[in-house]
C-alpha cells in the first residue's frame, strides 16, 4: 500500500509538470504570434 501510493504521487507529480510545462511552451507560442501581429499593424 505504501509502495501504491508513492507511485501513485510520483504520476500525479509527473503529469502536473508535463501540463505545466505544455501549457507554458503553448502560451509562449501564442504569445510571440500576437506580438507579431500586433507590430505587423
């Protein structure tokens, strides 16, 4: 039971981090085509 959920907090851990990490890339991302934009105009 220990091992289950020392596993299971590692997942939950690793699965945050990848969502922030995907989330802060894809933001980024948009962030620069607005700013491209924005001086394009």
């Amino acid at each position: 039971m220990h091992f289950d959920l020392i596993t299971g907090t590692i997942l939950v851990v690793g699965l945050v981090i990848a969502g922030l990490l995907y989330v802060g890339l894809h933001t980024d991302l948009v962030g620069d085509v607005s700013e491209r934009e924005k001086e394009e105009k």
